[in-house]
C-alpha cells in the first residue's frame, strides 16, 4: 500500500489515501484521488483519473501491478500481480516461521539485564542515556530468542545525600 501511495503523489504531488475495495472486482487497491483533485479545478472526475492513470503507467512498476483502471465516478482501482501477492505471503510466511525458530533458543531460561544505573547523588550524564539504550536493545535481542527477560535499573548510593 505504501508503494502505491508513493506512486500516486509523484503522480499527482499530493498525498491520498489508498484503500482496500470491499469488492474484489474492484482491484486490490483503490482511490478517490482524481475526484478530490476534480473539485479544486473545476473538471471532470474521470478525466482526471485517465491523466493520473497514464502517469502511473510510466512509473508504476510492473513485476508488482497487473493493471490500473479508472472506474466508476473516478476511482483508480489497482489489480496486483498474482505472483508479487504470492511471493509477499511467502515472505511473511518465512519470517512468522524464522520467529518460531528463534523464540526456541532461550525457552525456560531467564536474563537479568542492568540498564544504566545512574548514581543519583551525581549528575546523569549522556553516558547513560547510551548505556539504557544498549540495555534495552539487549533486552529486546534476548525476548526474540525466547528468554524472560527482567530489565532492571538499580539506583545505587542511597546515602548521604538523605541522611543529612
């Protein structure tokens, strides 16, 4: 959806939305993108469909778009390639699987990571600004693997500062 977006305002030079036809018949994609653009200047819908759709011929790419038509009051309706549909529930497919995979590694095991642990009598630097990062990219790599995972952020040196 997004590269149909795309597509539509270099097309056009505006941004659109881009919906799902709630009848198959109607494409895989659809806009009202020329009916809005009909009304700003005083011409006819279709007509200004038929100008998008001849520019988005020339830049749509074909392995991933079977044909583009104007239908109706001005709706531009895509049909997606059948094999670029397939080639993408491939894909997710593949990377719901690789998840599975990698959620088995830390299965029944858990992790304690320390993130920054700033000294609260001392001022916080950038340092640890880095280091909390660095805790919760850590702790978001062991949660794919399947680990519990407990982040913790211990504040050391309860001391002086609240004895006085």
């Amino acid at each position: 959806m997004e590269l149909i977006k795309r597509w539509l305002k270099e097309a056009t030079g505006v941004e659109t939305e881009v919906e799902h036809p709630t009848d198959g018949q109607f494409g895989d994609y659809a806009t009202n993108v020329a009916m809005m653009l009909a009304k700003k200047t005083e011409k006819n819908p279709r007509e200004v469909a038929g100008e998008i759709k001849e520019k988005l011929e020339k830049i749509i790419d074909e392995s991933v778009v079977e044909k583009v038509e104007v239908a109706g009051a001005g709706f531009i309706n895509f049909y997606l390639k059948k094999e670029y549909l397939v080639s993408m529930v491939e894909k997710i497919n593949y990377e719901i699987e690789f998840k599975k995979e990698l959620g088995k590694y830390g299965q029944g095991k858990t992790v304690v990571v320390d993130y920054s642990s700033p000294n609260i009598a001392k001022p916080f630097g950038i340092g640890h600004l880095r280091s909390t990062n660095i805790g919760q990219a850590i702790y978001n790599i062991y949660k794919i693997l399947g680990w519990k995972c407990i982040g913790d952020n211990h504040l050391g040196d309860w001391g002086t500062q609240f004895g006085k």
